[in-house]
C-alpha cells in the first residue's frame, strides 16, 4: 500500500514536470521542434495520468 502511494507521488511530480516542459515549448525555438516537443510532454503526462488513475482505484477499491 506504501510503495502504491509513492508511486502515486512519483507520477504526479512527473506529470507537473511534463505541464511545465510543455509551458516551455511556447518559447522561441522553430516550429518543428515546438511541436515535437509539446507531442512528447504530452504523451508522457497522459501515460502517467492513466497510470494515476489505476493506482487511485486499485488502492481504493480495497
């Protein structure tokens, strides 16, 4: 149950840092790079946002 809501609090200071890597973008660099980016930071905060919400119903369906 501990290690479940360490886990919890890893993914949720991973998905910050992707919300602000994907604020970064909007400074001036060359289109093709903001867009890599920004698809990048994106994917990896939607993977840690599912991986979120199956640690919260795991731990909560106990």
């Amino acid at each position: 149950m501990i290690i479940r809501i360490i886990f919890c609090l890893f993914l949720t200071l991973v998905a910050l840092f992707c919300v602000f890597g994907f604020l970064a973008t909007f400074e001036p660099l060359p289109t093709q790079v903001q867009w890599t980016w920004r698809a990048i930071y994106g994917l990896i905060f939607i993977g840690n946002i599912a991986g979120l919400i199956h640690l919260i119903r795991v731990i909560f369906s106990r």
